[in-house]
C-alpha cells in the first residue's frame, strides 16, 4: 500500500492543473496554517481515497452529489507532533469523524476559540425542530 501511495503522489505532482510542490511538504516552508497550494492537495487526497471517509466510509464528490459528506484532509501524523504536508501524511475524513478525532469542531468556520457545546446546541436544536414539526 505505501509504495502505491508514494507512487500516485509522484504522479499528481506532475499532473496539469494545480500544481503540488514538494516545497511546502514542510511545514516550516511558509507562513500561516496552510501551504498556498492545500487546496489542490485536499483536492488530490480526495481524488486518492475516491471522496470517501476513510474512517466510517461515508461519501461525497462525484458519488453522493448534493447529499455528500463535508470532506477534511487530515494529517495522520500532526504537523505538532513532526508531520508534513505530504500527500502520504493526509487522508480523507468526514467532518464528524474529524470533529471526533480532534475532540473538537473543526473546518473553516472553527478557529480554535468554539467550544465543542456550541454544535452539541445546535444538533439539538435541529432535534427538537424536527420533534415540534412532526408534532405540529
């Protein structure tokens, strides 16, 4: 599986589209977050694991359409604990699974200050709506 793995992310770089650079697989190679090109590296690891959870196995992309999972490309080893951005390192989860792996909610609209009991309010929230429609 590994030698795949290396094999298909020498063949994306050297794709037409978005490039890859191996330049930003470093983490110390830039400023901020993410390298300038995390989206065509999410866009890659996607592709790779065919826009399915590789955790729980759910789906989106091409093969749910509008009802598809919120897709994540996380790093199996943090970038805290010595990871790169390498295309071995991501793999591709859902947001719940993602929420679950971190303890926390995460994607663009988190930034580090929200408390995990914000979104537990609003599932519950949406629960009670349906209850009440139902009801109605």
């Amino acid at each position: 599986m590994y030698e795949y793995v290396e094999t298909w992310c020498v063949e994306v770089m050297f794709r037409s589209g978005p490039k890859i650079s191996t330049r930003w697989d470093d983490p110390d190679a830039y400023e901020g977050q993410y390298p300038p090109d995390w989206d065509a590296r999410r866009r890659a690891v996607y592709q790779r694991d065919n826009y399915t959870c590789q955790q729980c196995g759910r789906r989106s992309g091409p093969h749910a359409g509008a009802n598809g999972a919120v897709l994540h490309a996380h790093h199996q080893t943090p970038l805290s604990q010595g990871g790169w951005n390498h295309l071995g390192n991501l793999v591709t989860v859902c947001q719940r699974c993602h929420d679950q792996t971190h303890g926390h909610p995460t994607g663009r609209g988190y930034t580090g200050r929200e408390y995990n009991g914000v979104r537990a309010i609003q599932t519950a929230a949406k629960l009670i709506r349906r209850i009440v429609r139902r009801l109605s």
